[in-house]
C-alpha cells in the first residue's frame, strides 16, 4: 500500500512540476480545472448527490470558474476574502457544533466556497511566482507527511478523535517541527543567493505566515474528513491509487492557497477590511 501511495505520488508530484515550470499561464489555467472538475464531483457525491446530479454539479463550477476567469478579475480579491473568512470563522465553528449541513443548496454553495478559490488562487499564485507556488505548496506537502510518519512512530493522543482517528497532537507537533526546519532552509538559501537582504528581520514575519499555512492545512484535512465522516466514506474516491480521491489530495490546499493568495497579493484589501 505504501509504495503504491509513493509511486501515484511521484508520478503526480513529477506532472505537477512539468505543468509548472514549463506550460505557458492559458495552458496552465487549462490544466488546473482537471482538480476543480474532479474534486467538484467527489464534493456531490459525498453531499449525496446522484451519480447525474454531481456530474452536473462538477460542469456548474466549470461554468463558473470560466465566469469568473473571464469577467471576475476585479474580485479575486473578495473571493480570497470570502475563502479567509469562511477557514478562519465558519470552518472551525463547523467542526466545534458538528454542523451536518444537509440542505442541498448549502451543500452546493459551501463547496464552490471551498473549490473555486482554490482554482483561482492556483492561477493568481503561479502569475505571480512559479516557484513561490511551489515552496508555498511544500508547506502543505511536507506538513502533511511530516504528520503521518510521526503520528504512525510517536502517535498516543489524539487531535480530533470524532472526525478523524488517525490523526493525533504527536503528528502535529511533528509536521510543525518540520515545516519550521523548512521555513529556516529556504531562508537560508534566499539569504545565501542575494534574494533576501537582512534574513533575520523576515524571521518573525515569515514563520508567522508558514505556521497560518500550517494551521489552515490542518483545519482544510479536518474539515475534509469531517464531511466524509457525515458521508459515511473512508476516502473521497478512487480516482488516485493509494491515495483515494482528488479532495484527499488537495484538502490543505483548499484551506492554505486562497487565504495565501489574500495575503500575497491583496494585502491592502485585507487591512482595509480589518481597519
């Protein structure tokens, strides 16, 4: 099962990477309605959606994403505030009162909430850096891992035993220490190639900002698991081997990239709302 999980992993991890660096941003916005399509689908079935009705619902996001792409550059900014908004207030209070959430049309909004900003700040994110997207990414990825190889070796306690058993504060903590090591190696190296002048003033900012990530990684994998738990589903399909579904494959990064993106690219936005 384990190398099974690696080789789907590897083999998307290299694809990935390929789409990245080389497709030009039309194609690469092409390329990135594969997840939103898919991840669409698996959200209607898990909301318990016939087999037609989420095929439908997977073709309105695309219809929707393609709005928003054409006539919504004026409010990427509100929709990555919509998305901050929603992971950082209704996300946790969802998960602390065990909301279930079973009208259909709350459904349908809660995962276009969920998916779209993803898509978007896919696309907004790789405009603005390729490889910032993906050192931003290996945040998610090395938390994730990080997490499930430590919680297997040192897991006792658990972190949320009613959504998810597997997961424990050992994991946690673990995926912590590691993307804090993370955090340090790639200052470091922005420090030694001229990319950063004085490293030690982005310390503070730039380990406030990956540990968000973090903690929204978290709560993206939490909340994912939480409306398969109300499904009644271990995975959120089968479409990757070893892996389950695409939502169990980008959960953090629904959580993660939209409020990222809010924070990197709209900043002043965010104040104004705060002020």
């Amino acid at each position: 099962m384990l190398s099974k999980r690696w080789a789907t992993a590897l083999t998307l991890l290299a694809g990935f990477l390929a789409c990245l660096f080389l497709l030009p941003q039309p194609a690469w916005t092409v390329v990135m309605v594969v997840p939103l399509i898919f991840g669409a689908r698996e959200w209607g079935r898990l909301s318990g959606f016939s087999m037609a009705a989420a095929n439908g619902y997977a073709v309105a996001s695309v219809a929707l994403a393609a709005f928003v792409y054409v006539w919504g550059d004026a409010y990427h900014g509100l929709i990555y505030l919509a998305a901050t908004l929603f992971w950082l207030v209704v996300a946790p209070l969802w998960l602390a009162f065990g909301w279930r959430l079973q009208q259909p049309v709350l459904r349908i909004l809660a995962g276009w909430l969920v998916l779209l900003p993803l898509w978007l700040s896919l696309l907004d994110l790789r405009a603005y850096s390729a490889l910032g997207l993906l050192l931003l990414m290996g945040i998610v990825w090395i938390a994730d891992s990080a997490a499930y190889f430590t919680g297997k070796r040192f897991g006792r306690r658990k972190l949320a035993a009613q959504i998810s058993p597997g997961k424990t504060w050992e994991g946690a903590a673990g995926a912590g220490l590691a993307v804090t090591i993370y955090t340090l190696i790639v200052l470091g190296i922005a420090a030694a190639s001229g990319r950063v002048q004085s490293p030690a003033e982005w310390l503070l900012p730039l380990a406030l900002f990956v540990w968000l990530v973090f903690y929204l990684s978290i709560l993206g994998d939490l909340f994912e698991s939480w409306v398969k738990r109300l499904a009644g589903a271990k995975d959120s399909g089968n479409l990757l081997p070893g892996h389950g579904g695409m939502l169990d494959r980008i959960d953090a990064l629904t959580s993660a990239l939209p409020v990222s993106a809010l924070l990197l690219l709209h900043g002043q936005l965010l104040t104004r709302a705060l002020v």
